[in-house]
C-alpha cells in the first residue's frame, strides 16, 4: 500500500514513481503476440466507426470552412469575417493545420469523408492507449475490455474535432517520455517528443498540456538521485518541446489565445464546466482516473502517473480534460489487473467469453454498418438545409450557437450573429445570444442590426416574432422556422 500523507518527502514520492527499477506489483509481463493486439485494436474498430455516422458538433463545421479558407487564400486568417457581430475583431485559430486537413478532406469527399478521417483518426488514438498497454505490462483480452468500455463511456467525446489529435498524442508523448527515460536510444526518442510537439501544436493548442505532461515527469524524476540523470534529459526535452510550440504561425500569441480559450468558456461551454459528482458519468471517468494514477504508482510508471495525475485533477475543473485522463487509465489498469490466475480464469471461461465477444462485435457491427451507410450525416435533430437554403444572400442572420457554424459552411454568402468560436466572440456575447433565442430581455435591441432570424420552432423568441408586425414568417421546416425583417 502506498501512503500520501504529507508526512512522506518528495524523494519518497520520486522512489514511488521510479521506473528505473522493476516494480514487485508488476513483475509478470504477459508474452502476448501482435496478432492478439491487433485483434483487440479490431475490436474497438466499430465504436470509431458509429461515431462517423452523424456530426453533431457545431466546431466542425467552421473548421472545415476555415480550413478551405487557407487553402484558398494561402494565408490564415486574422480577422473574423463570417460575422456580423464580430466582424473585423482580431481571431486567432487554436487548429489551423488540423482545420486544413480537415478543409482538403472535405474538398475531396464532402463531410463523409471529414466523418470518416476523423474516425480513423479515433481509431489510431485507441492503437496508441493499446500500445502503451502492452507496453506496461497488460494482455491485449484485459486491455481490450477496459478500453471497449472506456470508449463507450467516451463516445459523445469522439466528435469531429481536434480534441481527437489530444487523445493520440498524449499516449504517444507517455510512450515516447518513458523511452527517454529507460529507452536505448533516449536522445533520438527526445527528439521524437520535440517533433511531436512540434506537430501537435499546430494541430491544436492543447499541445501545452504535452509540455507540462514532460515538464512534471522531469522533475519527478530528478528529485531522486538514481534517476536523476534521465530526469535532466527529460526537462530538457520538456524545455525543447516548449520552444518547438512557439512554431506556429501565431508564436507567442497561441500561448496567450490558449489562455483565453479557457477564460472565454468557462461558465459558458458545458466542457470548460467544474466537475459535476451527480452526473454518473463524469464520476466514473474521474474514479477510472484516480484508479488509473494509483495503478501507475504501483507500477512505478512515472510518465503515465505524471499524465494520470494532471489529467484527472484538470477533469476536476475542466470537465474536457476526464476523457484524456480515462484513455490514460486503461493501460495502467489493465497492466494492474493482468496476472497469470486472471488469465487462466479467462481461459477457463472460454466458452462463455468466445460467444461473448462473438454477440459484442455482431452488435456494435450491425451498428457501426448502419452508421456507415450515412457517414458525415449532420445530425438530423439540430441540422436542417431547407430553412437555411431561403434565407437571402447577404442577410445578417440572428441564429443559435449551435447551429452558427453550420450555417456559415453551406451558406458562406451570409453573415452570423454567433458561432461555437467562443473564444472570438466571448462568454458576454454568447450569453447575450442564448437569452436572446430564449426572448429575455429587450428583444429589440438584440434584433438591432439583424434582416433575418433562424431559430427553433420551438424558441420563445419564434412566438415573439409570430406576432410582430415587423417580422414576417418565410420559410419552416421540421426543425427551424426563418422570419425576414418586413
């Protein structure tokens, strides 16, 4: 049992997390081929694949916009210019490269193929959490079903977004840490970790997250003197991995825009939202995370600990931080749970767990197909073309938050009142634009400016507008009704 009463020193904590050394725990290490890591990888294929079936996330509309925007212009934009409300306002992208990839894969194959990509780019972060699995000690039949139930714990997560770049290259800074560290060739791996912030920053901001992942393992590891040589090679590559973050086209303002992000939606954006203990879900992500970290300690795996440990207590007050910190605790819990009496049970239970997983992948198969036959589909419940496609090219459009990037990706001739880009826009405006829909306040006002209002039928500000002379009903569909200013 390990003790963190605040009697221990710091040097005590280091010998926990020292991975120089064979931890007694986790002495049996599996001999598990590749082809039963493949079939685990296989196994988690069709969750990725479901989620490619619909597009439910405002972000990934405008990004693809975006992202065609600088293949056009050759430049990334600086100045918002799909708005009415902010129009002409400094706008910094946390994701250019990644909102790039994302512009040529829809200017190839249209949202299915941006569904698609983003889905095997799911499907990649799940081999990384694998690999670092079988890395520490876990077999592929307990690591596999962890991370199946891990990833359907996560799957409202899984959107198309840059989030998706977080979730492969967290595992994969973990795995490329602990080789600096105790690895052969750990200059090469230092450099491997420098490239990959490198990449990774221009993919999304989050990068930083890497720099204080590699920065805090470093001084894990220098605290105590057997590890303190790699633990110097470690900050090195932590303080290298800093300066590669600031090769951006924006330098030190992607440092500053990382910043507000945070500070434009929290209190806003449910994600950037404190930990919630009622909600059953958050709950379980953060005790899978702290049974993660504790796990890792008794592996005496700094790098995964280090991550577990910034992850999970991030969750706490920002919410979009758990599913990072749950990916993490797979393989350490897996590598926990894996000894040779476990895995002589499962083998006594095979005619049990054979028809099991045999029932699993029909199912989410049968599901993951049916996903498929629709991939990239906006989601059919919040999206609807037929009201957008009346509104008059050039109209400044009063619209919901979450259906501002839609709008402005089908119909890039007219200008929003709001979008999900709430760091241009700012917690102000975005709360302004929610009690508007909802008519709180003076109606008018927040109509001032505005030739065309998109809402829901089911909207208080709809009912206002039913019954005001000024605005006339045009266009409704199933889902949204559009009123012309007469």
């Amino acid at each position: 049992m390990f003790q963190w009463g605040y009697g221990r020193t710091a040097a005590r904590m280091a010998s926990l997390l020292d991975m120089s050394a064979p931890a007694a725990s986790s002495a049996y290490r599996p001999a598990s081929g590749v082809l039963g890591w493949v079939a685990a990888w296989a196994s988690l294929l069709p969750l990725a694949a479901y989620r490619a079936g619909n597009l439910t996330e405002s972000d990934t509309f405008w990004q693809v916009r975006a992202g065609e925007l600088i293949l056009a212009t050759g430049a990334v934009p600086r100045f918002d210019s799909w708005s009415w409300t902010a129009n002409g306002e400094p706008w910094t992208m946390n994701s250019w490269a990644f909102n790039v990839l994302v512009g040529i894969a829809h200017s190839i194959g249209g949202l299915p193929l941006v569904a698609l990509a983003c889905a095997g780019l799911a499907a990649l972060a799940m081999a990384a959490v694998l690999l670092l699995a079988r890395r520490v000690g876990a077999s592929p039949a307990v690591a596999a079903v962890l991370a199946t139930v891990a990833m359907a714990l996560l799957l409202g997560w899984f959107s198309a977004r840059p989030q998706l770049v977080d979730y492969l290259a967290v595992p994969l800074l973990v795995l490329m840490l602990r080789a600096v560290a105790n690895g052969r060739r750990p200059w090469a791996w230092a450099v491997a970790c420098v490239g990959l912030a490198l990449v990774w920053m221009n993919l999304h901001a989050a990068a930083l997250l890497g720099v204080a992942i590699a920065g805090a393992a470093g001084l894990v590891l220098v605290l105590r003197p057997v590890t303190r040589r790699p633990g110097w090679l470690v900050l090195g590559t932590a303080a290298a991995m800093a300066l590669a973050t600031l090769a951006t086209p924006y330098g030190l303002a992607g440092y500053l825009q990382a910043g507000s992000v945070q500070g434009a939606s929290a209190g806003v954006i449910t994600e950037w939202a404190a930990l919630n203990p009622a909600d059953p879900v958050q709950l379980v992500a953060v005790l899978a995370g702290v049974g993660g970290l504790a796990s890792a300690v008794r592996l005496r795996e700094t790098g995964l600990a280090v991550a577990l440990a910034i992850t999970t207590a991030g969750g706490v007050f920002a919410i979009r931080l758990l599913p990072i910190a749950v990916l993490l605790a797979v393989p350490a819990l897996a590598a926990v749970a894996t000894s040779p009496a476990l895995l002589a049970r499962l083998r006594g239970l095979r005619t049990v767990t054979i028809p099991g997983l045999a029932i699993w992948l029909g199912l989410a198969g049968w599901f993951a197909v049916g996903a498929l036959m629709h991939p990239g589909r906006p989601d059919a419940s919040r999206y609807s073309p037929d009201a957008i496609a009346a509104i008059p090219s050039g109209c400044r459009v009063v619209n919901t938050y979450e259906v501002g990037g839609y709008l402005g990706l089908i119909r890039p001739d007219v200008l929003v009142s709001i979008d999900s880009r709430n760091d241009l826009f700012g917690p102000q405006r975005v709360l302004a634009a929610t009690r508007l829909i909802e008519a709180e306040g003076a109606v008018g006002a927040g109509l001032a400016g505005a030739d065309c209002v998109l809402v829901p039928l089911q909207a208080p500000l709809a009912a206002v507008l039913a019954t005001d002379p000024a605005w006339s009903a045009a266009a409704r569909d199933s889902i949204q009704v559009l009123y012309l200013r007469s």
